[in-house]
C-alpha cells in the first residue's frame, strides 16, 4: 500500500473561501476507494481524484480516516 509521506513533502496551499462551519466539512469520501480525504491536505486530494488508485495506507500523525461501511 502507498503512505502518504510516499507522495512526497507537504505541499504548501491556501484556503480560499474562509473555513468551514463545520470541522467534518474538511472531509469528503472518495467515489472511486472509500477512504475519507482530508481536503486541506494537497497531497490526499490529489491522490484520490483519479479512478483505479488504492486507498492510502494509515500513518503516524496523518488525517487518514477510513469509511465504515455497514
């Protein structure tokens, strides 16, 4: 599986919009592996927007979340 310090260093980005109401608003799930996204992080977003990829493996001090399906 891929850890998202595979993909890289940290990719500096900016908010545009202010922040959300809400915290949860950060995340969205993947259409294509289930994995929740943190969208303020660059590196998952862009990871996650093209199909047939795998979901990305948990690490320490990362905001990988995974979707629990019933």
């Amino acid at each position: 599986m891929t850890k998202l310090s595979d993909l890289g260093p940290p990719i500096p980005c900016k908010l545009h919009g202010g922040k959300p109401e809400r915290e949860e608003d950060n995340f969205y799930s993947c259409p294509y592996c289930g994995q929740i996204v943190d969208q303020r992080v660059l590196r998952q977003v862009m990871w996650h927007e093209g199909p047939g990829h795998e979901p990305l493996e948990p690490e320490d001090g990362a905001t990988i979340l995974m979707e629990v399906r019933n």
